[in-house]
C-alpha cells in the first residue's frame, strides 16, 4: 500500500470540498472495498478524506410516505430496521443475500452503491484493464467471462456491478441525493446514477467532481409482495451469476436484475406485459441487447428461470 495523507471531514460541504480541491483524493467510511483495492495498488489515493464523523447515518420517514437512508447507515442496520423490512422487504433481504455479517456490519450506503467490480481482469494489476487504465484493452471479452456482463456491455468493458442492495433500490425506484462543495443540492435516479461503460469504462457513476452522495429516498410503499433471489455458486460469501429483485403489487410488477450487467438491469416498458404473458416475452425484452459470451451465454436461460421462479413466489 503507497503513503497517503489522511483528513476528517466536518461536514458533507466540506467533504465534497475537499475531494474537489484536491487531486486523487477518496472518501472513506467503512472502507469494505477501497482498502482491499488499495492493498493491491490497484487505487492509489494521495489523499484519504473520512466521512465517519458526519451526520449522516440516520433512517427517517420523508413527507410523502416514503424513506430518507443516510448515505453513512450501514448495511446491518438498514437491513434489519423494522420499516425496511415491512415495507421495503426486497430490500433488506438483497442486503442480508450479500457478503457477511462483518461486512454489513461496516459497509455503509453510499459505500454499497459506489463498490466496484470483481472482474478478475479489473483486480489483478498485471493484466490490461479498460478501467484500470482507459485504452489498455479488455482482455475479459475473450478470456475468462462467466461472471461477467451479457447486456449493456461494450467492446471496451463487459463487467458487471457487484452488488446487491442497488438491484432491489432499482425494483423499488430509489433516488440518491448528492451535494457539491457550494453546498447546492441535487437529486438523481438510481436508474440514472450507473453508467454503462460505452467508451469510458473508467467512469462507473454519475458523481461528479466535487459531489458527495449524502442519502438514497424510497418512494411510499407500493405493498405487495417482494422477492429477492440471488443465484450464486455458494450459499454465502458469493457474487450473483444472477439475481432478481421483484416487487409484485396489485396492478404493477417491478423487476430489476443483477449479476447480468454493468449496472442494475431493468426495462420498464416491457414490464406491462409480465402477468399476461409470463416471463419469456419479458425476458425476450430485457435481454434484446445482448452480447453473451460463450462462457456466460448460460446465464440467458438463468435469467428467465429465476424469474419464472420469482413470479411464482419462490424466493431466496
């Protein structure tokens, strides 16, 4: 690990400040992924700027219904709070499906959404990386890919986002707010915050420069029954090869996938059409774009299984 100078910020103005001032600069909070990566020089911040000291890691109920989560919450906390799992239930349970319980216990919200790839490619620093080092290639494309991208994948990257917890934010049409070192103000989809790698594969999120996510919202509860369901190739400890988060209400169905892209995967329009005509139409939509390898072209089939399973109650 190379020398680095460390900071605590006072406040998310400040912070953002910070990391707008000053080059090669990082945010730290739980650290559950930005130390593994450091270890292995792979980010190789100068500077390290805490956030722990700031207030934001409370859960609180919005005017309109809905859920404010702090973007320092941990994942523990989020998962096992009695609102979550009553009315947000996709939620806590894509949470528990991931890592361990001393993960969750450090990991925090904004943490979760910004982890990046486990692309063996992206992690070892011997081999070329579009998104270690923008134009050196991506040698995952024709090498080893089972766990990797077959939708929203480029020719420059086809990695996948790891996580859990932002598929189910995706199924439940979560927000995440943001704030820039002038203290100004905006909010973003979660839809929206994810970028497909295209031509730039080094650029994951729609943070910029200066910016510091300070809380997801989730809209009032939409009932129903949720479901998440996680195949992997352990019980525990283990990234999807597909997971599906699915929110199931009376005249609307919400599907989000993981595991199958560089972002949590979804398509909206063809979501009207799930209760009459089954998974297989949908499917068929969802995956319209895709480019499989024939390492990961199993994970079509996968897909419509696990949802075919979820529509039919089975979760897990």
């Amino acid at each position: 690990m190379r020398p680095f100078k460390y900071v605590r910020a006072r406040s998310p103005q400040e912070a953002a400040g910070l990391a707008g001032e000053t080059p090669n600069a990082k945010f730290i909070a739980g650290g559950t992924n930005l130390l593994d990566l450091m270890k292995l020089q792979i980010e190789t911040p100068a500077t390290l700027i805490d956030v722990n000291g700031l207030s934001l890691d409370k859960i609180e109920a919005t005017d309109d219904g809905g859920l404010r989560i702090g973007a320092l919450v941990r994942n523990a906390d989020l998962a096992w709070d009695m609102r979550v799992r009553r009315d947000y239930g996709v939620l806590s349970r894509a949470i528990l499906a991931g890592a361990s319980p001393q993960l969750r216990n450090r990991a925090t919200t904004a943490g979760n959404l910004l982890q990046r790839t486990r692309c063996a490619y992206f992690y070892d620093p011997n081999q070329p990386c579009n998104k270690r080092k923008p134009g050196s290639g991506c040698p995952a494309i024709a090498g080893y890919s089972r766990q990797l991208a077959i939708v929203g994948g480029s020719d420059s990257c086809i990695a996948t986002y790891p996580g859990d917890m932002a598929v189910a934010m995706r199924a439940l049409d979560a927000k995440v707010e943001l704030v820039n070192e002038k203290g100004e103000t905006r909010t973003t989809p979660i839809a929206e915050f994810h970028r497909l790698p295209e031509n730039t594969p080094e650029r994951e999120n729609s943070l910029k420069a200066g910016e510091i996510i300070t809380a997801v919202t989730l809209p009032r509860p939409a009932g129903g029954t949720q479901i998440y369901r996680k195949i992997r190739d352990r019980a525990s400890y283990a990234f999807a090869l597909v997971s599906v988060a699915a929110v199931v209400a009376a005249n609307k169905v919400n599907i989000a996938i993981g595991g199958v892209a560089p972002k949590p995967w979804r398509n909206e329009s063809a979501e009207a059409d799930i209760s009459k005509d089954g998974a297989k139409r949908f499917v068929s939509a969802l995956l319209a774009d895709a480019r499989p390898t024939e390492e990961n072209r199993f994970k079509m089939a996968l897909v419509e299984r696990t949802i075919e399973s979820v529509l039919n109650g089975q979760g897990g």
